[in-house]
C-alpha cells in the first residue's frame, strides 16, 4: 500500500472518530440539563479536515426552542414542541453550507429560551467564549420568547471580539413555510463572514440583522417580529451582507474599554441576585414591588408610563424598598424613548426596554453594590451613545 493511501485511512479515521465524538456529545446534551461551563466543558476541537479548508470555521451552539421544533403535522405553525430535533441533524439539513462556512456543532440544551435559568446563561457565556478560542464565529441557537435577553447578556459578558449571532425561528423546523433553515444558513454565514466583529453579539432573524441591545419581540406569532424602535436594524442578508450603521460599542474596536466590566470569570454564579420588574398602569398598588423585596430582590426595573413614570402607590413602594437598600432602574412601557433623570435610589434606564435593563441590572449587582458604581455603568456601558468629537483621539 502507497504512502498516500495510508496517510488517506489515516485521515478519514481520524474524521470519522471524531465525528462519532460529536454526535454522542450531541445526543446526550439533548436529554441532559445545560452544559456547565464551571465543570470543564470541553468544546470539541476544530476538525481536522477543516484545517486546510479556506472556508471560516463556525460553530452553532444549540440551546433548543422552535427552530429544533418538532410540530403535530406539516400545517401545526403553533401546535410543536420546541428542542426536540438535534443541531448536528438540522445542520447537515442545510444546502450548500460549504459555500459560506465549516460548521461543528455543540448541543448546550435543548429546550424553550424561557426554561433556562440565569445561571444557565452564565455558563452559556462561558462556553461561547471556549468556542471564540478556537473557531473564528459562533452561533447561538435559542427560542424566540426570551431571546433578546439572552442576547443582551451574551453581549455584555463575552470578552471575545469574535462575531457572535443569535438566532432562532418563528416556525418549528418541519411545517411548511418554516423561517428555521433560512435564519440558521444566514446566521453561519453571517458569523462565517466577519462583518460583525467587535459588534458584540447581533440578533439575526427574517433577513435582517439587529443590535441585541435595541431589538425587542413585537409579536408573538409574526416571522418578522424583532424590531428595533425608531433606531432600525444594523443591516439585512439578501444573498449580500449588508451592514449600514454599527452599535457604538464596533467604534471602541481594539481599545481596552471595548469590553464591558462583566467578566464572568471573576465572580460565581451564586452572586447574580434576583431583579424583578414592576409594571405601572392607571392607579397601580405597590403590591409588585412588595412582593418583589419580599422574594429577596436586590433591584427592581419599573416599566412605566410615558418616560418612566409610576402611580402614587407604586411610589410609595419604591421608596419603603429603597430604604432597605433595593435599587431601582426606570424604563417605559411605550417601547421606545429615553427617561427622565433618576434620583436617590433610583437610576434612569436611558432607551433600554424594561426586559434589558433588567439583564444589565442583575449583571451590576453581581459585580457591585455601590450605587454611584451602578449608575455609572448604565449611564456608559448601557446608555451607548456616540461622541463624534471623540472618534479620532
């Protein structure tokens, strides 16, 4: 036998034990609980056959919900359950994915977006972040219902420059007229191309490419339901990338100031403490906030009316919580706009909605308890405003 044809077995052994390595990770993570990053979790190496690809490397790391959905029949758009098909099988599903990437996968969970605890995310984060160390794009596959959380806080503790897209689908993988297959091949592609590095983390769903900080789900049932208020999207994928404005955080690129405060590394997941929400509505009782302080809340995010604005009784709540040491951040319910000025104990939440504001406040009090400390993270790291007189210096 020649030396090129042992060099050849060789090789496809090689691929073959290391795929079989892959598909037994995959379909135990399908029944297990999610992966913990504080438990060594290894992500799989770069496969051999890919090293001398000129294609980029991406990984998917697969959290469940309607894109690995599996419906009733062909027509149930609403009657499936969500995370039951493996990310290794929707994956080789796709055409001509060697066109845009070498994808491996990592299956991290396999459920709905809204089963997953934050301290699941904090191990998710982590593992991206393994992944960045090794494949040059990461994307991240979860349910539609919380994804924005999940994004923000994805955006806020990966200390990777590395793109990262998070994505997911309207319609469970096997009905007709699904978005599923057509949002995951857009978001390889996208992470595959670059064109988001030093971005954070982008949400890509229905073509259209969106800040994780800024985009919200406006409807529960509509492929197209990610907006992002009166800002608008980062860019679109239509057969092109096209990406016409960037978050403010893409103009700090290679500066030491690019990466936010929450390394994850340095604190346990024990220290991210419990944040509510309250919402406000003509004549609201402070019976929310109450309720809230009484479950152990160390911060409360309230979603008021108009710029931020809460009823009498809600007020009086809030300050008998402030005075136990709650710190309150105040968003709107409207959707969009920024907030008046806080006050003793209280934080204006610039344009964040009420579900984000929430992600950076739990994140703040892991990392501190000092309210001039907090203040001044949403005030820079939250707000994300652009100095133009700045840009050169």
């Amino acid at each position: 036998m020649s030396s090129s044809s042992v060099f050849r077995k060789i090789s496809v052994s090689l691929l073959a034990l290391v795929l079989l390595v892959t598909g037994m990770n995959a379909a135990f993570a399908a029944d297990a609980p999610a992966a913990s990053a504080s438990s060594e979790v290894k992500i799989p190496p770069v496969p051999f056959a890919f090293k001398s690809s000129p294609l980029p490397n991406v990984m998917v790391i697969a959290t469940g919900g309607t894109l690995a959905g599996k419906a009733a029949d062909e027509t149930s758009f609403q009657n499936y359950r969500a995370g039951t098909f493996l990310m290794e099988d929707l994956v080789k599903q796709l055409p001509d994915k060697n066109k845009i990437a070498d994808v491996s996968v990592y299956q991290f969970g396999n459920k709905g977006s809204g089963g997953y605890a934050i301290a699941d995310l904090y191990d998710l984060s982590l593992v991206v972040d393994q992944a960045l160390k090794l494949y040059d794009g990461v994307v991240v596959t979860t349910g539609t219902d919380t994804m924005e959380e999940i994004g923000y806080f994805l955006d806020l503790t990966v200390q990777s420059e590395k793109p990262v897209v998070i994505t997911g689908a309207m319609r469970p993988w096997d009905v007709i007229g699904t978005d599923g297959p057509a949002n995951l091949y857009n978001a390889i592609k996208l992470a595959g191309s670059g064109k988001t590095t030093w971005f954070g983390t982008v949400l890509m769903l229905n073509d259209m490419i969106h800040a994780v900080r800024d985009v919200t789900k406006s409807n529960a049932h509509r492929m197209d339901t990610f907006q992002t208020p009166i800002m608008g999207a980062l860019g679109y994928i239509d057969e092109e990338i096209r990406i016409y404005r960037a978050p403010a955080r893409a103009l700090k690129a290679g500066k030491e100031d690019w990466k936010t405060p929450f390394d994850l590394k340095k604190i346990a997941k024990k220290d991210l403490p419990i944040v509510g929400i309250a919402y406000n509505g003509q004549e609201m009782t402070g019976g929310a906030i109450r309720g809230l302080v009484a479950d152990g809340a160390k911060g409360i995010v309230t979603a008021g009316t108009g710029a931020g604005g809460i009823s009498s009784l809600m007020g009086e709540a809030r300050k008998e919580a402030i005075g136990k040491g709650v710190i309150f951040v105040t968003t709107t319910r409207t959707g969009s706009g920024t907030m008046y000025g806080g006050g003793e104990g209280v934080i204006a939440g610039d344009s964040l909605n009420a579900q984000h504001a929430r992600i950076l406040l739990i994140l703040a009090l892991a990392f501190s308890d000092d309210f001039e400390t907090i203040k001044g993270w949403f005030e820079g790291v939250g707000t994300q405003d652009i100095d133009g007189s700045k840009l050169a210096s």
